[in-house]
C-alpha cells in the first residue's frame, strides 16, 4: 500500500463501524494517523485500536463536543489535517412526507446536517494555520436523484450536506482547504442491512436500478475517501464525488 497520506492527521466521525471504519482502516493502512469520534464508546474504541489511533467519544450534534473532538486530535498529533465527517444515521422512521414526523425530520437533520456542519466549522481553523487540508463530507447519490421510496429527511440532509460542501470547498480554495461532498451509492454496511431486513421488496426495488448489480462494499468508499483526502486529488474541491456503482447515470440498467 502506497503511503499517500504519511505524517497526516484524519479525524474520522462515525468511525466505530461501516464507512467510517474501512475508512480509518484505509487511510491508517496509507500512514495517516487516526482519531475516532463516535458516540458508540465500544465501537469507537475497539476502531482506534485497530488501527493504532486514539478515540475520542463525541456525539456529533453537540457544539462543545465537536469542537473538543477537533482540538484533542491537533493537541495529541500536532494538526488536523484531513476530516471525513460521515457520521449520519437513516431511521426507518424517515419516510414519506405524508408520514415522517417532525421529530423524525429534526433528529435526521440534526445529525446528517448540522453535524456536518459543526465539524466544518471547527476543523477549519485548524487546517486555515497549516494553510492545508482536505475535507471529505459524507452526501449520498441521493443529493442528486429522486426516490419514489422517500426517506424525505435523510434525501433533504444530503442535498444539504452537498450544497454546504461546495459553497465551502469554493470559500476557502485559496486557504490551500479542499472541500468535497462524497456521494455514495447503497453500501453493504450494518445500517443499510437493517433497514433492509425489515422490507426486502424495498431492498428489491433499489438494487434493480443500480447497473453493476450488487451493492457497494466499504472498502470501495474507503478507497475513495483515501483519493480526496490525498495529493493525488489535489485539484479536486466543491465537488460532488459519486461512487454509486452508475445509478446516478442510468436510465435503464442491464437486464
């Protein structure tokens, strides 16, 4: 393995478990060193010593907490150079708009947007005094296509997450800060098989339009993320970076 990312600090959120994991382990596998935030105390930790990192519990929708998670990275390791903000949930709660309440919309915000945000707003300045950095923020192939079967919060935190990443990743270009929104398409993850596993005809019915036929691994969105958060992409910000396995480009798939 390559070692892109030698001597560089990433902060990963969500990174107990899923994306977030395959991710901390990708990018540690690529000489990063590695700082987890997650609210899942086991998880977050059982990740960081996988990967000879440092664990840092935070729940992402508390501004406090954020803001401590980012300083006790560059306080442990000298800078933060590289934040992938994935942290994100996707209740079954959150459906159509005829029936998702407006607590169910407000938790999703909370934690797929706001989130977001939060950890922008404090891994900036950190990056601003290196005069460096790649940010990677976690959007979905959702942010680009309708769905008949809406999960309307989580569709509408997404766009959001999108949007917010480019306007930042065009702010600060001249900051040497590079911005991108990573768009994924269904992952094999343990969230993904939940929701599935209590409706398969809407499991059915969203891997017919996926044109390679199968869901993504974790690992393929890790090698992603590893790309932007490396040299190698460093012509890329304010972009939206799809790893969807064609969905957003068909029109109809392979039979």
């Amino acid at each position: 393995m390559s070692q892109r990312l030698e001597g560089r600090v990433a902060v990963v959120t969500g990174g107990g478990s899923g994306i977030g994991l395959a991710s901390a382990k990708r990018m540690a596998s690529e000489g990063a060193r590695i700082v987890v935030g997650d609210v899942d105390v086991a998880g977050g930790k059982a990740a960081a010593e996988e990967v000879g990192g440092e664990f840092v519990q935070a729940d992402v929708t508390v501004e406090s907490e954020v803001e401590a998670l980012f300083q006790a990275a560059a306080d442990r390791f000298g800078s933060v150079d590289i934040a992938f903000n994935n942290a994100g949930i996707s209740p079954p709660e959150d459906d159509s708009i005829l029936t998702t309440g407006l607590e169910a919309w407000r938790k999703v915000q909370e934690v797929n947007l706001t989130s977001v945000y939060l950890c922008c707003k404090y891994a900036i300045p950190h990056m601003q005094r290196a005069g460096k950095g790649s940010i990677i923020n976690t959007a979905s192939f959702v942010a680009v296509m309708g769905a008949a079967t809406s999960q309307i919060s989580y569709t509408a935190s997404k766009g959001g997450v999108l949007s917010m990443s480019r306007e930042l990743g065009v702010q600060f270009a001249r900051e040497g800060i590079r911005v991108n929104a990573l768009c994924p398409g269904p992952v094999n993850t343990p969230l993904l098989t939940e929701l599935f596993a209590k409706d398969p005809e809407r499991a059915a019915r969203r891997l017919v339009h996926v044109p390679m036929g199968r869901f993504a691994e974790p690992e393929e969105i890790a090698a992603a993320v590893a790309f932007l958060a490396s040299d190698d992409a460093s012509f890329i910000t304010a972009s939206q970076f799809l790893v969807d396995g064609g969905i957003s480009g068909a029109y109809v798939t392979p039979l």
